[in-house]
C-alpha cells in the first residue's frame, strides 16, 4: 500500500539535506586543512608527490563509485557501516563502525591543528614555538572544536548550512591557485630525487598522505536519514563531490611543488598563502589565508557532524552503547558528538609539542590508514551486493562491476601495507581494541533477551489438531 503523496512530500521536505547541501558535506569535508598544509608535508617527495595525487584522485573515484553504487541500492544510515553489517554479519560491521569512528575524531585533531595553523598567518604566536604560543595554541584549537561541537547539537540542520555557505569560500582561494597558479611554475622545482629513501617508498608515503585530502567522498552516505530522495542524490553527491574536488586538488598541487621550491616548502606553515603571495603579492597571500581559515573551519564542522553519526547508526543496531543511539530535542545525537569532541580535546591539548607540520603529518597517518580498514570493509561488500542485485545478472555487468569493486579492494589492501609497520600496526591495534566492547554488547544482549522470554506458544501437532473442522 502507497504512501499519501502529502505524507510523501512533508517527508522529504522535513529532510534538510538537498543534493546541493549533501554535495557540499562532501566537498567540505573533503576540502579542508589537509589539502592547505600536505604540500609542506609532501615537500620531501617531490615530484613523486604529483604522480601520488593522480594516482590517489583515481584510487578516491573508484572507492567513491563503489560506495555510489552502494548507496543507490542500499541508501542505509551509516555508509559504510551499514554496508559491511548487512554483507559479512555484526562484528565486520562493529569493526566498520569502531574504525571510522576513531578514525573521524583523530582525524578532527589534525583539522583542528591545521586552522590553528593558517590562524598564525595573521596571528604570530600562533605559528610560534614558546611553551607560551603552545598554550595559546591548544586554546585556540579548543575554542574552535567546541563551538563547532554546540552548532552541531542542534541538529543536522544548522551544520549543514555551515557546511554549504563555507564549500564555497574554501573552493574559491584553492581554484585560484589552480588555475593560475600553472603559468607560474618553474621546471627546476619539480624533481624525481626525493629527499630520502627509494623512488617507490617516496611514491607508497606520498600516496598515503594525498589520501588524506580525499577521505569524506562518503560523507553523504552516513547519515543517509537526513538526505532528500537518497536512492537518487547519495550516489550523485558522492560522485559530484570526488570528482569536483579532485581536479581542483590535482592542479592546485602540481602548481604549489612548481612555484616553490622544496626547501621552501617544506618549511612552510601555510603553503598555498605564500605561494599566492608570490604570485600576486601579500594581499594575495592574506586572502587565500583567509580561505584556508574558513575551510579547516567548514571541514572541522562537518566531521564534527559525522563523529556522531555512525556511532548512532550502530547504536540503533545494538553495535554500539545504546546511549549513542539518543537524540536530543533537537534531533542530534549528542552523546555521541560530545565524547568524540572530549577525545578530541584530550589529544590536541599534548599534541602541542612539536611543529605544525610534524603533529598533523602523525595524525594524518594514522587516521588515513585507519580510516582504510573502514573503506576496504564498505566496498568489499559491493562483491556480495552484486550477486544479489537483479541489475547484474547480465554478464557485462556483472564483470564491469566486479572488477570496479575488486580494484577498490586492491588498491585499499595497497595502501594500508604502504603506510608501513607503524601506521598499519597502530591501525590494527586500534580496530581490534573494540573488540571488549563488542563482546560486552553481546553479552548485554543476550541477558535482554533471557530476561524478557516470549509468551508460550501452542504448536499444533498432529495430535493437537482438531479433526471436527
């Protein structure tokens, strides 16, 4: 039986995210503090480092479409969680959840990092070294997590706007440098000689890093509840959002490796404001500072958003504390977002010992691989979806997409053993570290159901049945 139409319609109008907002949850958080400061982190790669962003846009595009395609069939509240749950059972789908819920508050520590970074821009104890400038620093860090974090508790509607008005103030000063920024490049900045090690690890590490940049091409998919007509707009949000952002990013990093040269750049705080400023001069710079302000600042709220939800989306299947699974009077899981934010709070504070670049380079690895564990459950779940889709029962078909599906798998089993014994182990140590918790909801659940038997039934045997009928 249909729905109403009315009913149909107050439904959807009720749902906050149109496909211009979900594509700029995407692109938000997607663009961020990451692709403003990985150049000075890149700088030692060299040329390599531009061979490792066209490879990692193609690499994002086929886990992007994955996960599309995913999405259209399955449009599920928790991306890849709810993938991976429904094709390899609970505990997979625990480990999704687990993994990219650390992933994103750990994450939300290097954004954090890199606003406070193009902050000192303008501000010069902000980019200072003192024990003095490091107070001010982690404060300036806090500040920003938690007023992001009482936006994002009344609900999806408010980060959501946040997100769309800043896409485009953060898109435009990166474009800028893109485009123009080609006709400034000199040849001799761009080497094939990293600075250390072999051409293939130089190759593995940049990969890695550029990754970074890329993580949140599934932001639509997770909270899936809150996107209008989501069969329709969660694959074309993800798609338009990758693909915009990767040709902006590819561009925008074979300009900076060829206007500055790799000393330069490795030293560099705030990469792309310096390479406006040798371009067009210091406004140029203080502009694009700006812009880089307002994007950490974008992509900080928007994974503030995300850091609730998938703990929520496992909650509502008793894969996570139930008190996850809570909304306040605003429709935002708060629990949720408030103990990521205190987790975050509690690794930025000491995280302000080193340099910038050095503190958000060891939290970019290890969330960008934990965050791979994720990704290689969610698309490993396209190969079971294919065999039950009537849409791949043609041969072609079948073969195209499987292939697609078994390239996303490869190149993300490829790129966890490229982040090396460090990252990878801390990665693994991390996912299984959730393993307790799983067992005690477990447990938990058993008890429920012993405690709450169902009323006794009459089984109809053959004796039982009545034959006067």
């Amino acid at each position: 039986m249909s729905r109403p139409v009315v009913t149909a319609r107050r439904e959807q109008e009720s749902k906050p995210l149109s496909l211009w907002l979900a594509s700029a949850l995407v692109i938000g958080n997607m663009v961020g503090s990451g692709v403003f400061l990985l150049p000075a982190s890149l700088a030692p790669y060299r040329g390599w480092a531009i061979i490792a962003w066209i490879f990692t846009a193609i690499g994002s595009f086929l886990l992007a479409y994955v996960l599309s395609k995913l999405a259209h069939r399955q449009p599920d509240v928790g991306g890849p969680y709810a993938y991976s749950r429904r094709a390899f059972g609970d505990f997979i789908g625990f480990q999704t959840a687990w993994g990219y819920w650390l992933a994103a508050w750990m994450g939300n520590v290097a954004i954090a990092t890199g606003f406070v970074g193009y902050l000192g821009h303008f501000i010069d104890p902000l980019a200072g070294s003192s024990t003095g400038d490091h107070v001010l620093q982690a404060a300036t860090a806090l500040g920003a997590i938690w007023l992001l974090t009482a936006i994002n508790l009344f609900g999806v509607r408010p980060g959501g706007l946040v997100q769309g008005a800043t896409t485009i103030l953060k898109v435009l000063p990166l474009a800028a440098i893109a485009f123009v920024g080609i006709f400034w490049i000199h040849g001799s900045n761009i080497s094939f000689h990293p600075a250390s090690g072999s051409n293939y690890s130089a190759f593995n590490s940049a990969a890695l890093l550029t990754l970074w940049a890329f993580i949140g091409f599934e932001s639509a998919t997770i909270p899936a509840q809150h996107v209008r007509n989501p069969e329709r707009n969660l694959p074309r949000a993800t798609l338009i959002g990758t693909i915009t952002t990767a040709v902006v990013y590819v561009l925008g990093a074979v300009a900076l490796i060829g206007i500055m040269p790799p000393s330069t750049l490795g030293d560099s705080s705030a990469p792309f404001a310096d390479a406006a400023t040798r371009i067009w001069g210091g406004w140029a710079g203080d502009v694009v500072a700006v812009g880089a302000i307002v994007s950490a600042f974008g992509c900080l709220n928007g994974w503030i958003l995300l850091q609730g939800q998938m703990p929520f989306a496992a909650a509502a299947d008793k894969l996570f504390p139930k008190a996850f699974g809570r909304l306040n009077r605003y429709g935002a899981p708060a629990i949720g977002i408030v103990v990521s934010s205190v987790l975050i709070s509690a690794f930025v504070v000491p995280s302000y010992n080193s340099s910038t670049v050095s503190r958000f380079t060891d939290f970019v690895l290890l969330a960008t691989t934990t965050t791979l564990i994720a990704y290689l459950y969610g698309v490993a779940a396209r190969l079971i979806q294919l065999i039950g889709d009537p849409d791949a029962r043609k041969v072609q078909v079948f073969r195209r997409e499987a292939v697609i599906a078994v390239f996303a798998v490869a190149y993300s089993l490829w790129l966890i053993y490229g982040a090396g014994y460090r990252y990878a182990t801390w990665a693994f140590l991390l996912t299984a570290a959730g393993i307790p918790l799983y067992a005690w909801l477990k447990y938990e659940a058993r008890n429920t159901k012993a405690d709450v038997l169902p009323p006794p039934t009459v089984q109809l045997t053959e004796e039982r049945i009545p034959t006067h009928v």
